[in-house]
C-alpha cells in the first residue's frame, strides 16, 4: 500500500508554546489529506480535510485558529496547534487519499503523540 | 448523516480459532467500507476492504462479507494468531471523495 509518513513521531511541549506536524506522501501525490484525532481507546475523530492549494475544511467544533492546517504541495500537509495546553494533549493521526482505478483508498500515517505540560 | 455501529467492542479467542466483527451503516448510499487494524501506539493500517458491488472478498486469512439489504458488513479472521492482536476499526463512505465515518473499534486479544 501507500506510505505516509508523520513528523515527529512524539513531541513534548510546554503549555502556551505552538506544534507542527508534518505528514508526507512518500511514494504518492496526495491532493487530499485528512487530520485526525485519537483519544485513548477512543474510535478516530476527523478534525479537517486538507486540499492541496485551498483552505481547509474544518469539522464541526475543530477551532480552525487553534489547529492552522496548510496542505502546500501535493507531498506535504501540515498541522500546527497553537497556543497549546494540556487538554490538546492526544494522537493526532494524518491521512491521505490515494485514487484507484473504481474510487480511493485512504492510508494513514503512524501518528503524532502529543504531550502539553 | 452516516452512523457506523461496531460489534462487540471487545473479543478475546484462542489462538487458532476465527474472529468475527460485525458493523452496521445508516446510509444506504455508502458503497466503500474499509477495514484498518491498528496496533498499540501506531497509526491504522489498512488491511481489507470492499466496495458495494461485491458480496464477499478474501486475503488469507482474511475476509469481509457485505449485505446490503440489511446494511452491516462483517470482518473474520481464520486460525488467529498472537500477531492478530490488536484493534480493529470498521468504516463506511458514499462516493469517492467523501469522508470515512468509522465505528468505535474492536479491540481484539488472541490467547496463546
């Protein structure tokens, strides 16, 4: 399947301080991408969709000041929390779409730890 | 919108025996569903998945069955193994181009 592939794998930061998060089509160009959010042993909670070029579409109740995406090229999506605190502390997980010959297949990325002290 | 149910949310077997995890959707215009499996501390990989113009597609040990009529589809893992431990995530789409709406999750435990 696909690669995709996240930066950093596990990042600690002190509240108030922002984070980027980098997810990357390795072997694939990815006009969509998609953010996720992962509380423990919780199901996976989109948070936005990212085209390549345009601004993001937010989900319902995902502060779109507090979580910046921009989806520059078709390799490189990016998440940046700002202003932290330790309530943002989860697994973010990227995603991309991959189109195949009858629709699209998504692959995930192997997630961002996140820990706000 | 769609609403994905995922049963049961937790399953222990035997090493060898089979694994059945069944889903239900909501919205009879959803027509992908992917299976992912997703490790302690790891990103969802996935593993299966079918398209509504098939009943039944199958990888080894593997396979996912679809009925439309009753809107569910169903994972089933043959002769597990300890690697099969993990959790499971179903998940349903409309058209290309739409978002994944997944259930709650299986975690599934294989006993040596």
């Amino acid at each position: 399947g696909a690669v995709v592939s996240q930066h950093p794998s596990r990042v600690i930061c002190k509240s108030g301080t922002s984070v980027k998060i980098e997810c990357r089509s390795l072997d694939f160009q990815a006009t969509t991408m998609f953010w996720y959010r992962q509380f423990p042993k919780q199901s996976l909670m989109l948070m936005a969709t990212s085209n390549e070029g345009s601004k993001a579409t937010y989900e319902q109740g995902v502060e779109k000041d507090k979580f910046l995406i921009n989806h520059a090229s078709l390799t490189l999506s990016t998440l940046t929390v700002t202003s932290a605190h330790p309530e943002d502390s989860s697994f973010y997980i990227c995603s991309a779409r991959v189109p195949t010959g009858v629709g699209d297949t998504q692959y995930f990325g192997p997630g961002t730890r996140l820990t706000v002290l | 919108g769609e609403n994905v149910e995922q049963h049961p949310s937790t399953l222990s077997v035997q090493e060898g025996d089979s694994a059945v995890i069944k889903c239900t959707y909501s919205d009879s215009a959803s027509n992908y569903f992917p299976w992912y499996k997703q490790e302690l501390g790891k990103g969802p990989q996935l593993i299966i998945d079918i398209r509504s113009n098939v009943g039944e597609k199958k990888d080894q040990r593997i396979a996912v069955t679809l009925n439309k009529t009753a809107k569910h589809f169903s994972l089933h893992i043959t002769e597990t193994q300890p690697e099969d431990s993990a959790v499971y995530f179903c998940a349903a789409r409309k058209a290309a181009g739409n978002k994944l709406t997944f259930g709650g999750g299986t975690r599934v435990l294989v006993k040596p």
